[in-house]
C-alpha cells in the first residue's frame, strides 16, 4: 500500500499504463498468431491481405512504447521472411 499521496498516484497512473501495455501487446501477439496460422494452413491469398494489419498492429505498438522500436523492426522482417518463405513453397 502507498504510504504518500505521491506514491498513491503513481501506483494508479502504473496500473492503467500496464493494463494499457498489455492490451497493445495481447493484440499484437494474436495478430502474429493469426497470420502464422494462416501460413501453416497454406492461405496464402488470406494471409497476403492480412499482411498490413498485422504490420500495422506491430509497428503501432512500438510507437505507443510498448516494445522498442529495433524489435518491432525485428517482428516485421520474421513475418515477411516466414510470408515470401510460404509463398516460394506454394509457387514451387
């Protein structure tokens, strides 16, 4: 328990901020799911029009300061590499 108003405050203010955090987080995790299940299964077509969101998710996530930067950066080259991956598979 907070012994200041101070600290009370603050441990409001971080409470809303790590319900915030995971939202963004919790979101973006389901968004990379998606898209890789969809690869597993073989829709390509699917997974290619869900390819900007789940760009977007991540990339939006990083500017709300949930993740840094250089891991989403990371994120979205995995994805497109698991992407262009399948789709040389279906293709060949």
């Amino acid at each position: 328990m907070a012994n200041t108003r101070q600290a009370a405050k603050r441990a409001r203010r971080d409470a809303a901020r790590r319900e915030r955090n995971r939202y963004h987080l919790s979101k973006m995790r389901t968004y990379i799911k998606k898209f890789r299940t969809m690869l597993q299964e073989g829709r390509i077509e699917e997974a290619k029009a869900f390819l900007p969101e789940v760009v977007s998710t991540i990339q939006h996530t990083a500017s709300k300061g949930v993740i840094h930067k250089n891991e989403a950066a990371r994120r979205v080259s995995r994805i497109y590499e698991l992407f262009n991956k399948a789709l040389r598979e279906a293709q060949g």
